[in-house]
C-alpha cells in the first residue's frame, strides 16, 4: 500500500486528532512511498532504526518519536543527525503514536492490558487535558494484593515498585501506562483500590500510604510494550501487511 494510505489509515483508526498530545503524532520522517513490511518498536532510537532497515522495513511505527512539540526548532546536529541518517539512508518512514496509543479502546496499552488481567466493566479512566487516556474496571471477585500483584508482575515481565492498599485486598483497579504517577490522584478521587502505571513517583508514595491506595509501577517500557503489539497484529490481520516486533530491552 502507498505511505500515505498507511497514514490516512491509523490517523483514523487511532482518532489522532482527539488528543492534546505533546508528540507530534503521525508520520514523522517520510520514506519510500511504498510499504509492505512494517517495523514495530515502542521507542525511536538506533538500534530500533537498524534493526528495522535490517528487517526489510519500509517503515516503523513507534509509540514515543523523534519530534515532540514542545521542543521546537533544533540544529540537524549529534545524535539527532545520526538518527537521522538511519532513517534517510534505509528510506525507512517512521511513524508516531503517543497518546492514541495509550487511549485506543482496541489496541491501546491500557485497554488491552485490563482485557488480558481479566478485568470487567472496562471504562475510560483518567482525564488528560479533556481526554481519557487509560482505563478502570473491576476484577471479577476481590483478589489478595500479593497474588495480583504477582499476576502483574507476570503479565508485564517487570518486578513491580509496589506499595500495598489499606484494606489487603483489591477489586477495582485503574491503569494509565508509562510515566502517569501522579494521575493516582484521580484513583484516589474515584475510589479505586488499585492504580497500575510504568513510573513510580516520590511525592505519590506517601499520597498512595495516607490514602491507603494500591499502587504499582511496572516500567515505563514495560507497560508500553502491550500496545504497540496490538497494533501490529491488527494492522497484520485488517491491511495484510507484513509486521514484526523490535525489542529493545529497558528496565526503566
């Protein structure tokens, strides 16, 4: 299919223009017009760009890209001409979705993720800036914290950064992937018993012990990884594209 059909396409299916995103969300860095092989990879950076051209990429699609909009103007120069270069070299496009990623009810990093722990009454979780960008439900019966969060720590493969609820046990559970510590306020807010994310944060430990809080932080990449890989499966299965996954190991 054509580069911008491929666009066209997951700008829509990812409804790109719901979000105020600080990633400029979308193609990124135009390569060769057409694509039949397409690279997954939850961050840009150069192993994941020689790996993909490795591959017989025509482009890659990540989750966190090269260009965020807070950062305006910036000399071609260092790292960012090297990674660059990778990508003009192997005429390789690269394609960017934060916060559509994160948010997606079919794909997103947090939709599927509570699919997959077994949660029920799946809804939309956590105002970003007028948009919901994870999801809250509930476990089908209340669970022992230790044994749900050893079902955590098993789904992610990360050892979890853990502080345990009041009360021992959990049923309702929110989860916003990747750097959303300080969103457990609005767990807190809506009574949850649980709160999943990537990061841990200082000030929301002791907010996570006052309010008697379940918090668990499994790592930014980690948690990150759920929803890149639904979407290359559905991009396989919905376009007929060929897809593959880059792993790039990060414990952070």
């Amino acid at each position: 299919m054509k580069r911008s059909e491929l666009e066209r396409y997951l700008a829509s299916y990812l409804n790109v223009d719901l979000y105020e995103d600080a990633s400029l969300n979308g193609l990124q860095v135009e390569g060769r017009e057409e694509v039949r092989r397409v690279a997954f990879a939850v961050s840009a950076c150069s192993e994941a760009f020689d790996r993909a051209a490795q591959g017989g990429a025509d482009a890659l699609v990540v989750h966190h890209g090269l260009l965020w909009k807070g950062e305006g103007a910036r000399p071609v120069v260092g790292l960012f001409r090297r990674r660059l270069g990778l990508l003009f070299k192997a005429e390789l496009s690269l394609l960017a979705y934060h916060l559509p990623l994160d948010a997606h009810p079919e794909v997103g990093n947090n939709a599927v993720a509570a699919q997959e722990l077994g949660l029920r009454g799946i809804m939309p979780f956590c105002d970003y800036k007028g948009s919901a960008i994870g999801v809250r439900g509930s476990l089908p019966n209340p669970e022992p914290w230790n044994a749900f969060l050893a079902r955590l720590e098993g789904y992610y493969g990360h050892k979890a950064l853990a502080i345990p609820p009041a009360r021992g046990e959990v049923e309702t559970v929110g989860i916003v992937s990747g750097g959303a510590a300080r969103e457990a306020e609005q767990a807190v807010a809506q009574g949850l018993d649980a709160y999943v994310t990537g990061e841990p944060s200082e000030p929301v430990t002791y907010l996570c012990r006052e309010e008697g809080l379940g918090f668990a932080a499994l790592g930014h990449y980690a948690t990150e990884r759920v929803g890149i890989l639904a979407l290359a499966a559905h991009l396989e299965r919905e376009l007929g594209l060929e897809a593959f996954f880059i792993e790039v190991e990060n414990e952070a």
